[in-house]
C-alpha cells in the first residue's frame, strides 16, 4: 500500500465509522499516528510478532518510568513539552555587537541508563551506549545577530 491508500484505510477506519459524539481533536491526532505507524509497518515489511513486540516495549518503558529517559537517549528534547517554559533547563545567549559571547554555566551530574531497563535495551539494539557524560548541549542560531538588530 502506498501513503495515500493507507491514509484512506486509515479514515475509514477511524472516521467514516464514527456513529457518536466525536472529539476532533482526538481523532485527528490517532488517524496521524495510525497513519504515520501504518507507513513503515508497509515499507519495512514490519512483522505482526514485531509490531506487538514493539508495543509491548512502550508498555514496559511505561512502567518503569524509561520513557523520559528513552526520549533523550534518542535524541528528543523537552523542548517538545509545550507545558514547559520556553527555555527551561537551557541558557539564553545574547552577544554584543561584535558578535563576542560569554557563557556560563553549572555542570550537571552525569548519568547511566538503568543496565537492565527498556531504554538500555533499544540503545543496545543501535549500537550505542547509555553512560550520558556531564554535558550541556549548545544550540547555535544563525539569526540571534538578526534578532539583536531587531531589539
């Protein structure tokens, strides 16, 4: 099946069937999500054992409360949490002028994944490892220069 036939699937589904009272917002999201989970179910050729295999690592992560950590170790950030402050946990850089900028920061602590826990075992699975260093992760915008002359 190809992305728009799998969409067509998908509302038929989901939404040509509805016989109640709809909250929008809630179908719209899930017809998305199947149809975004339908596509590399498709392409990959994902087996049935792997799709349940794969959900029922969600659940586990779930229980274990891994899925923060999981988020991060794959490269999602808090950013995404519109319930968030803009900027939570993160440093605002100005520079001057002459486009000089000091920064300054507190180191935070290192931390491993759990050795035994689900994100360890995705991580495993990419080849990675769960020891995250003390960091601080940088973001570099081009257009602060342009924003500063905007001020």
């Amino acid at each position: 099946m190809n992305r728009q036939e799998i969409n067509i699937l998908v509302k038929q589904m989901n939404v040509d069937t509805a016989i109640g009272k709809v909250d929008h917002r809630i179908q719209t999201i899930i017809v998305r999500l199947l149809g975004d989970l339908f596509q590399p179910i498709e392409n990959l050729n994902i087996r049935l054992s792997e799709l349940w295999k794969g959900l029922e690592y969600f659940m586990d992560a779930r229980q274990v409360n891994e899925l923060g950590i999981l988020t991060a170790g794959l490269g999602l950030h808090s950013f995404f949490d519109k319930s968030q402050s803009d900027f939570n946990l993160r440093r605002t850089i100005l520079t001057g002028a002459d486009g000089k900028y000091v920064a300054q920061t507190t180191m935070p602590v290192a931390y491993d994944c759990l050795p035994n826990g689900t994100t360890q075992f995705v991580i495993d699975k990419l080849g990675c490892h769960g020891k995250r260093p003390s960091h601080v992760h940088h973001l570099k915008l081009v257009a602060v220069k342009l924003w500063l002359k905007s001020l």
